[in-house]
C-alpha cells in the first residue's frame, strides 16, 4: 500500500500542472475554432506561451534524486511539479476565456481517460519510476501535441454529433414551409446589413436573425434548435466562410429564399488560398436561390462587379451608374447623423435618416432596403425602420463621452474596406485628438503584409496618435506609418490591449476621439 502511495501521490501532484497546461492549450484549440492545423501552427509561433524553460526542472531534480535519495526521487520529482503548478503564469486578463461548452467537456473526459491508461499501462507493465518520471515529463512538454492528439481522437465523435444536430435543424426548418429565408454573406458588410435588415423587416413581420456573430454552421443550426419558433414569419441568417463550401453547407440547411451579396474582398486568404476560390464561395448563395431574381448584389464591389454571374439579380451600388438598379444619392451629414435618398429604377424614392456613421452604411442601408422591397414591406414602414436603427454594437458604435474621450467602437470590424472606411470617418472629426488604437488585420495570406502597409500609411494621414496593439504582425502597419512621415513620438507599439488602453488614458489630456479597431482574440496578443 505504502509503495502503491508513493507513486500515485507524485503522480496527482504532477496532474495539477499537466492539467494547468491541458486547460491553456484548450482555450488557444477554441480560439482557433477547433482546427488542429491552425491551432498547431499557433503553438510553433508562440513556443514560449507553450513551453517553460523550468519545466525541465522536475526531471533534473529526479536524477539528483535518483543518486541520493533514491526511494525519494519520484516523491521530489512531483513536488517541483506542485511548486510549478502554485507559481504557474497568472492570465491576469482574458478578453475571451475558455467557455467550457459540451465539447470541451468531451475533450477533457478523453484526454483524463488518456492520461490515466498511460500512467497505469507503465505501473502495470513495467514499475519503472525512471519509465514514469521521463513519460510525464514528455507528456508535459509536447502538451500541445497532446491537445492535438486528445481533439484528432474526438472528431469522430464531433462529427456524428454535428451531423446529429445538422438533421435535427433541418427537420425543424422543414416544418416550417411558410418561413420566409434570407440569406446574407459577403466579404464585410453582411453583420451589419442583417442587423440593419432585421429592423426593417420588424416593421412588417416577426423575424429571427441569427445573432451576433453566429454565422458558422454551427452557429445556424444552434439558432434555429434554440430560437426559431412557428410565430417566426422571416429568418435572415448570417452565413460566413472560411473554406469553399462554407455557404453551400449553410444554404443546404436552410435552403434561402432571397439572397443579398454584401462584398466580395481579400477576407481570409490563408484559407481559401486565392481570391477566386473567396469568389465562388460567396456565389454559393446566388446559386442555391431558385429565383434568381432574389438575388441581391452589390456592384459598388469591385469583384463582385468583375465576376457578375447572374443577369437577373437585383443590384444596389453607391450611386447611380449603369446596372445599379437601388442607389443613394443627397447625402447630408449633420450633427443628427446622415440622411440621403435611396432610389430605385422601378421609381422608388425613400428620404431616409440615420443615426449610423459611414458611407459604408449608407450601402448597407441600400442594400436591406432592396431586399425589403422584395419582401413587401412598404415606404412608410422603411422609413420608419431606418429611423429606428442603432449601432450595431462594436460595429462603428459611438459610445458615450467619458471626460475627454468619445470611443468610436470597431471592435468587431477585422476586415480591409472597413477599416480603410472607419479611419475615414476619424478623419473627419475636427478639434480633437483622434486616436487610433489597433492589432492590425490578420488572415490576409500574402497579402497580409501590403493591406496593413496600406492600412498604416492611410492612418498617418488621419490621426494624431497611433497605438499598436501586439509587436510582431502590426509591424506592416508600423513601416507604413513610418514611411508616411508620420511623428515617431506620436506612434506606440504596446504589448496588449491593457497597456494600449492604459497609453489612450494617458494621451487623452484633451478632447479626443478614440477609435477601436478590430480586437484580435488572446492567441495575437504578443
């Protein structure tokens, strides 16, 4: 018994730190939305996040151990490991921790059911505490693989419950014949345009939109199982990709009966790899539409423009130009906000105000209100909508004033145009310190490094003050700033999204303007 204790006691001691590390290595899987390639690939960037140098202490002191107190040396070994485990990093701040879902659970299960058949198959076969001590030991340092292998051995189980979940949802859209479904995807745009359609369409019908960012397939499907009941008339469902088929997949479940093409953009390259793979994607949607007359496209969008598919299509764009059939025009921007005029080639005219900021805006607003128009819903009740909308929140949402600061929050904004278009709308503030607080953007592929530059030469030109939030992948941004000549006392490279806001504070002396620009999760915090 006393020999059976002296090595499980160590062992549990050990299992403490190990499960410390098995906890962070699950939050970066989430992070990177279970994908080992990516989640991989994380740690192989980021070693010093994974690994610690002091991690070899427990086996160095097992051999010193070993040749002294050698009945003690696993004893010793799982002490050092309990030190390790009391004064283990702090994650003081998180902006998004582990949220421990059923899949988590699932992972956790496998990986403690792992761990135990490992430690009893060495106890069993061969009692070595030289064995046991070098296995944990390898076990701790080559945790992410262990993460890794833990999740490779769930996916069959992830997919038969996914699959499960995708039949169960579409029984219940199935059930619903009279359901009116839109579809909406694009490169930018399509959150805010659903929130902006969503509103409209209240005025007319009971609608469910999917919230938030809910765009994945998972997203979907969790909306419907949770939220759409039979008083439901209009579902607008977000649909978002990464990979080709993304849409296909979303359009297969919920089978849309309209479809409003935001943008087309480089979002995303490093998964799709080229700009026409972004392309056939997004037409995924178009394509699935029967009608193709439900179709609503944005020709303001330059590959959209160039990869025009469907001669049927509804169209929307800027301004007035050949093939646009919903355009804007007599914009007005006051202290109220915007107002402009939204005319169609089928002689609609709708005076319409806003409280929202951007052109951008006033494109989205163009578009929802095409799809309204399909839809029926009438002039009044359109502009009675738009009347109404607010901010979408982290979405160029206008906070309230807090001593000298007003923040602009684009928090939620990760992609090219957007951000081009949220530095212009900072531009245009006057009498102020305007401040641009942001990570960059990130999976642009190649072309990662020339939109930052881009996006870091364009922000010299509006701004007072530039802070950079993480070293390594704002460093485009940084040369561009510099290559503008913009002052390099007015420019900060901090290392997280605390000490950026913590330097904001510290600027904000006088009336100033402060824009949020996107907020890259943990994982990009370096």
């Amino acid at each position: 018994m006393i020999q059976v204790l002296s090595l499980l006691l160590p062992v549990l001691l050990y299992f403490l730190w190990f499960g410390w590390k098995l906890k962070s290595g699950f939050h970066m899987l989430q992070q990177n939305s279970y994908f080992n390639g990516h989640y991989l690939k994380w740690c192989f960037q980021n070693p010093r996040r994974i690994l610690f140098i002091r991690e070899f202490l427990p086996i160095v002191v097992f051999f010193a151990g070993w040749f002294f107190l050698k009945q003690y040396a696993l004893m010793l070994f799982g002490c050092v490991y309990f030190f390790l485990f009391l004064t283990r990093p702090k994650n003081t701040y998180s902006k998004k921790p582990l949220v421990v879902t059923a899949r988590v659970k699932r992972l956790i299960v496998t990986a403690s059911i792992v761990g135990i058949v490992i430690v009893a198959a060495i106890m069993v076969w061969q009692p070595n505490t030289i064995l046991l001590a070098g296995a944990l030991t390898l076990l701790s340092l080559l945790s992410c693989l262990y993460v890794a292998l833990v999740n490779l051995m769930n996916r069959p189980i992830e997919l038969g419950i996914n699959r499960w979940y995708f039949k169960d949802a579409q029984k219940k859209i199935s059930a619903m014949p009279n359901l009116k479904v839109v579809g909406i995807t694009g490169s930018y745009g399509k959150t805010s345009t659903k929130y902006i359609l969503t509103k409209i369409l209240a005025e007319k019908y009971n609608v469910l939109m999917t919230p938030e960012s809910y765009n994945t397939t998972m997203g979907v499907i969790k909306t419907i199982r949770m939220q759409l009941k039979p008083v439901h008339e209009v579902f607008v469902c977000e649909m978002g990709a990464k990979y080709v088929g993304d849409i296909k997949e979303i359009c297969d479940l919920v089978h849309p009966q309209y479809g409003l093409i935001t943008s087309i953009g480089p979002q995303h390259l490093e998964t799709f790899h080229s700009i026409q793979n972004i392309v056939n994607t997004k037409y995924e949607l178009a394509e699935s539409l029967l009608d193709k007359t439900k179709a609503v496209i944005n020709l303001s969008s330059p590959l959209i423009r160039e990869n025009q598919r469907y001669s049927a299509a509804v169209t929307y764009g800027e301004k007035r130009e050949e093939g646009v059939q919903y355009w804007a025009e007599d914009i007005a921007y006051g202290n109220a906000g915007t107002a402009f005029t939204v005319k169609s080639k089928q002689g609609l005219s709708l005076r319409l105000e806003t409280r929202l900021l951007g052109n951008h805006n006033i494109l989205n607003i163009v578009g929802a209100v095409a799809i309204a128009d399909l839809l029926g819903v009438e002039p009044e009740s359109i502009i009675f909508g738009v009347k109404k909308l607010q901010p979408v929140p982290h979405r160029l949402e206008m906070k309230p004033r807090s001593g000298n600061i007003t923040i602009i929050d684009d928090a939620f904004n990760s992609n090219v145009e957007g951000a081009k278009s949220a530095v212009e709308v900072l531009g245009k503030f006057e009498g102020v310190q305007r401040i641009l607080v942001t990570p960059g953007m990130i999976e642009l592929g190649d072309k990662q490094y020339e939109y930052n530059y881009a996006f870091g030469t364009q922000a010299a030109a509006q701004c007072d003050y530039i802070l950079l939030v993480g070293e390594k992948q704002t460093i485009p941004i940084q040369e561009g700033v510099k290559a503008a000549g913009f002052p390099a006392e007015q420019l900060f490279v901090l290392h997280n999204l605390q000490e950026a806001l913590a330097k904001m504070r510290e600027l904000a002396t006088e009336p100033s303007v402060v824009l949020l620009e996107n907020d890259l999760p943990d994982l990009f915090e370096t």
